[in-house]
C-alpha cells in the first residue's frame, strides 16, 4: 500500500469551533492499494483499478472506529451527491452530508459494472448500505464471466464493492449486475465486458462501468469494437495518473474524470467543485479525434482528448462505501467513483441511448449549457499539473460536472 499523509491538511480546518453544527476534526492519509499502482510491464497486457482511500487520523491511532456515516462528518452520502448534481426533488443544507436526506429516486433497465476478481460481500453490503442511507432495496445479480467464481484481491474487490453502491445511490431502481473476470488481464476484462454488454442489451439498455484502465499502447484501437453493442452506453475511468488511460481514451466510451468537492471545513456546507488535481486528463496518443470533439478541434487538436465529463473523485473529501470483508464502511475516492457516478445519473435520466456515440454527441451538444453542466473554471491536473481549467470544455473536467437530468 502507498499512503500520502494528510494529518494538518489546512482544507479539513483542523479547528475545534463551538456549536452543534461543526464539523468533527479531521485529519489522516490517502492509501493507494496495490491493484491501483501502475506497472510498467502491464502496459497493454493488464489493468489496474483507479482508487484510493481516506483513513481518518481517528482510525490511525485507534482512537475510534469509523461509520456507518453519522453526524459531524463531511464525506458524501447517496443524498448529499444526489443534492449537488442536482437530480433529488429537494435541496437541503446546503447539501452537507450530515443533513442532506433526499435521496435519488429512479433508474430502470441495467447498469453493469464489470471487474477483476471477487467481491465475496458484494450482494450483503449493498444491501445494508442501502438500508444505511435509506434507498429501496437493490435489484442485483453477480456473474462469473469465466464461469468459476474469481480469486478475490483486496483492491478490486474495494472498487467493485464503491461502484455497484454508488452507480445505484444514483439510480436505485436500476438493476446492477456486477459482472467478473478471472483477472485483471484485458483477455480476461474485455470478456467481460463483452458478457456485461450482452446483459445490459437483454434487460432493453444501459450502461456499462468500467472504473479500470492503464497507460495507452500502440494496438489499442484494435480493440475499440468491445464498446459497441447497441442499446448500450460504456463509461470508463480517466484514471488517477497524470496521463490518460485505456478505455477510457477510446471513441467509444464516455470518459469520467474527478473533482473535489470543496467544504466549509466547520459548516459542512458545499463551497465550490474543483478539478481533482491527481486525476487523468489529456489527448490520447493514438486514439484520433471523434466527430463529437469536432467542436473543440481547436484544443484536442486530431487526438480523442479526455475526459467528456467530470465527478467527484478526490478520497480526501470522498464517498461511503461499505466493504464488510475489507475492514467496514471506508471513505473512497479515485475516478472509479466518477465512473460509476456517472453512469448512474445516465441511467437516471432515462433516455438510453443507442450508443456511446449518441450519448456523447448529447453531451457535447450541451457544452456551455449552464442547466445540464457546471463548467469548472479554475484548478488544474495532469503531467507536471501541466492543464489549467478553462471556460469551456478543458482536459481537467471535459465539459463539466453534471448539474441535473439535462443533456445526459
């Protein structure tokens, strides 16, 4: 595990305020699990997954136990997401996490979400995260892609545990099928990805998760055509490394990139949505640009350029996940939760398009429309935190975070 410590993070006001709406102090350190560090000799041959947790400094030194999720903590919750992206009947509290209780409400037909290896508590914990936030019980099924249940890894078993739960925090009437491959091989991945595209088409559409990914190499557009059965729209991470990933720089695939959601560190109330500075963004080095880029040729240039949209991603200010068989509920973050996100929003807004590619000409279509995207302005990531957030579409959030059900 890498760990990058945060103990006296000024963003988290390591201050102790009097009054019953402040904040609990704050401080701890991000941890990579291994399954999301970056290999130079998996180029084109293996995946990682693109997440991280926050470990409170409470836990750390064994202060206190953490979650479920209770009063006095700003991390997200299925309400305070469904509050800032706008998609919840009503918005309460300024979307602060402890007092936001309207829950999404919605989705139908298949999200799939297609990962490495096992997640043994995958049905158990969705339920009681579920019942933890007050969403209708979920309608999911797991699938062994190779037809024997999978070796389990700690890392991905995290990630696929953060996206059945956050892709049905967004559409709780959705089915989720998690679908899993024998390993994080792309042999073993695109299969299933091609067994979670054919039950997505079954259930009449959807959409298809992808919250993995790895540096680009040469025959990558060989492999374009596993993201186009009809009915369904493929999401895929940008990544947590300063250079974009495959899939998510395929044509094919909307591609999520991260934000941080900024809070009054004693309040709790939602101050802006920021680029994530570690998430992935940039033009493709071998993926050439797509019509529904045409309008932004001026920075893309003739590569595919990522991300589309953007989520929240940072750990630091991240999402409830509930993993009974890796230590309880957790505060994850990385472009895996935009993905996932994402996708449920897609699925939420119900109009299921007949591809990728429609579903992005819709978004770019709506580049600039202050009631579908909220266009970040200011931040910046990639290499050498090189891309600087624009007006407009920019390599840090693509078109912008999603504000409503509009242009989805």
């Amino acid at each position: 595990m890498k760990s990058i410590s945060l103990l006296g993070l000024c963003v988290f006001g390591l201050l102790s305020l009097p009054g019953s709406a402040q904040l609990h102090k704050v401080g701890g350190k991000v941890v990579i699990p291994e399954s999301s560090v970056s290999v130079p000799a998996d180029v084109g041959v293996r995946a990682h997954t693109n997440i991280r947790r926050f470990v409170p400094a409470q836990v750390l030194e064994g202060r206190q136990s953490f979650g479920p999720p209770y009063s006095g903590y700003g991390y997200e919750t299925p309400a305070s997401l469904g509050c800032v992206y706008r998609i919840v009947s009503k918005r309460i509290g300024g979307c602060t996490p402890d007092k936001a209780k309207v829950v999404p409400v919605g989705g139908s037909k298949a999200i799939a979400i297609v990962e490495a290896y096992d997640a043994p508590t995958a049905a158990e914990d969705l339920a009681a995260f579920s019942v933890q936030f007050g969403l209708p019980a979920p309608i999911f099924e797991k699938v062994y892609a190779s037809g024997s249940q999978p070796a389990n890894v700690a890392g991905w078993e995290l990630e696929a545990s953060m996206a059945i739960q956050i892709a049905h925090a967004m559409a709780p009437s959705a089915k989720i099928i998690l679908v899993e491959a024998a390993s994080n091989s792309y042999t073993d991945l695109l299969q299933a990805v091609n067994i979670a595209s054919q039950r997505v088409a079954a259930e009449g559409g959807g959409q298809v998760v992808m919250g993995w990914g790895g540096s680009e190499f040469a025959s990558e557009t060989t492999l374009d055509s596993s993201f186009t059965t009809p009915t369904v729209v493929y999401v895929a991470a940008s990544g947590d490394d300063p250079e974009p990933i495959w899939p998510s720089t395929s044509p094919n695939v909307v591609s999520t990139g991260g934000t941080t959601l900024r809070r009054n560190p004693t309040t709790g109330k939602l101050l802006e949505e920021v680029p994530w500075d570690l998430s992935s963004g940039g033009p493709s080095a071998y993926e050439s640009r797509p019509s529904h880029q045409d309008a932004i040729s001026a920075t893309v240039g003739n590569f595919r350029g990522t991300p589309d949209v953007a989520f929240i991603s940072n750990p630091v200010t991240g999402v409830w996940v509930l993993d009974s068989n890796q230590g309880g509920w957790q505060i994850v973050g990385g472009t895996s939760v935009s993905a996932a996100g994402f996708a449920g929003i897609i699925n939420l807004a119900g109009n299921f398009y007949s591809s990728s590619a429609a579903e992005l000409a819709v978004i770019y279509a709506n580049l600039g429309n202050t009631a579908a995207y909220h266009d970040i302005r200011w931040g910046y990531n990639g290499a050498y935190g090189g891309y600087t957030a624009v007006r407009g579409w920019d390599y840090c959030a693509g078109v912008g975070a999603p504000l409503s059900l509009v242009g989805k």
